[in-house]
C-alpha cells in the first residue's frame, strides 16, 4: 500500500506506505519519518546506530536519519513528509517535538504504544488513508491537521516513557531546547557553557538536569552529535580528513582525529575503511 498526496505549487508531500520500498526509495531522503512496527520485532540499521523495534514501537527519524532494513517481511506504517508539507522547526509553537522526537543529538527515542493508545493510532492512520482517498480543496489542510494530532499524541509518550514523573516542565523544556541549540550549533559550538549561555543557564545546572532526568551528560551530547556528523561524512562523501575536520570545527585534523578516535575506538581513516 502506498497513498501519497503532493501541492506542486508548494513542493510540498506526504506520503503512507507500509512497504520496505519507500524506505530504500532515494527520492524520500527529504523526509521527516514516522514508522509505527505493527507486526514481530526486527532490526533497523543506521550509520552509527542498530536498533531493534518491538511490536507497536514507534520512532520518529529526521531526514539526515537513514534506515536499512534487514528484515524485508516486516509489517509497519510509514509515514512520510517533507519540510514544505509541514515544517517541524517552524510550527514547534503548535507540537513541541522539536528536540523530543525528531532530533539527532542523542539517542533514537523508542516510543511504546500500549494495548490502550493502540485503537487510537490505528484510528489516526485510518483516518490518513481515507483522507489520502479523499480529493478535495481541503485535503492537504485536513491531512496537516491529521499529522499534527499523531505528532502531539506522540510527543505526549515521549515525555510520559523518556524523562521521569519527578522531572517538572521546566526541566524538560530546558533539555528539550538544549537538544535543538545542539542541533543547529553542534559544529561551531564544542562546549557546554557556550549553550548554556544561550539558555542563560550555568553549565551546572543543565549537568544537574540531564542527570536527573537519567539522560546522559550535555557534553556527551555535543560529542555525540559531532561524532555522528563525522561518521555521516567518512561514509557519504569523498571529503579528505582535514575537510570534515574544517567542517565540524576543529582546528586542524590531528585535533579531529583525537577525539573521532576517542569517541569511537577507531581513527577516521579505520573507520572509512572498515565501513566501506
């Protein structure tokens, strides 16, 4: 099964599917992905992760995320969308996922949809087939607003199954906008206290945060996202050592080396070579 609905005028495109072929399709690597596993378990591959879904897990994936599927039999929802179909960064206002379920300074957020919430993702994505069936002038309004109720009702799991009843708004808010400014800073700011000064916070207290929240540390963070954005490039380009290194800035290579090495066991030119 595959429904799509496209505004050409826009350039704007959603897309459900629930066949491995939209996710190996070259053409969707613009897209924001929400994969719902409706049937046994089984393993998606990435970059610099391996994850295993569980029945009614759920992930979010942005479009830097790219997912290799082992298991080609695997039973699944697949919903796709781009940036001018609906614009994560700019309606946060309305869903606050931003830094929740699309991010990729951290690890993959695992949503588990129980047997109650489950009738009602299943009426959500019945709702999108029969709108993606539906042509009419308000079609891509009503497909939006379908879109934003599955973001809100999982942005709601997020925070109920990754940050503790202890934790208050506050506190999840803080690290919510952490992992967005590590997004969009991840290569010109290395340190904590540069985005604690964003935050107009002291790196203390966002140190403190993670930690209460179980999450691991802001640094760790950082590193990690500047590690997966190194690996990203070793694996996907043809740029020399010293041309990531600029990229993600560092001084010079010796110094990207180190801490490629340090994160990951390996030196940048073992990694390139193990992984191709």
């Amino acid at each position: 099964m595959k429904k799509s609905f496209h505004e050409p005028e826009l350039g704007s495109s959603l897309i459900l599917a629930d066949n491995i072929d939209e996710l190996r399709n070259r053409n969707s690597h613009d897209y924001f992905k929400i994969l719902w596993n409706r049937g046994d378990s089984f393993r998606i591959e990435m970059e610099s992760l391996n994850i295993t879904l569980q029945k009614n897990d759920l992930i979010c994936l942005t479009p830097l995320q790219k997912p290799e599927f082992p298991n080609p039999s695997a039973r699944y929802y697949l919903l796709q969308f781009n940036r001018e179909f609906y614009c994560i960064h700019e309606n946060d206002d309305e869903v606050s996922c931003e830094g929740l379920l699309f991010w990729g300074s951290s690890e993959l957020p695992i949503l588990g949809i129980d047997e109650e919430e489950v009738p009602k993702f299943e009426t959500i994505f019945r709702v999108f087939i029969d709108e993606l069936d539906t042509k009419d002038k308000i079609q891509g309004e009503m497909l939006r607003m379908l879109l934003k109720r599955l973001i809100i009702k999982s942005t709601r799991l997020a925070r109920q199954q990754h940050f503790p009843d202890e934790l208050d708004n506050s506190s999840t808010e803080l690290i919510r906008q952490f992992n967005i400014l590590v997004e969009q800073h991840f290569k010109e700011h290395h340190q904590v206290s540069s985005y604690a000064e964003m935050l107009h916070k002291s790196p203390k207290t966002l140190s403190n945060v993670f930690a209460s929240a179980g999450h691991r540390s802001p640094l760790e963070v950082i590193h990690h996202r500047i590690a997966m954005e190194g690996k990203r490039q070793l694996l996907k380009t043809d740029k020399l050592a010293k041309e990531i290194a600029f990229d993600l800035g560092f001084r010079d290579q010796s110094h990207f080396s180190r801490f490629f090495k340090k994160e990951t066991g390996i030196s940048p030119s073992q990694y390139r070579r193990k992984k191709n």
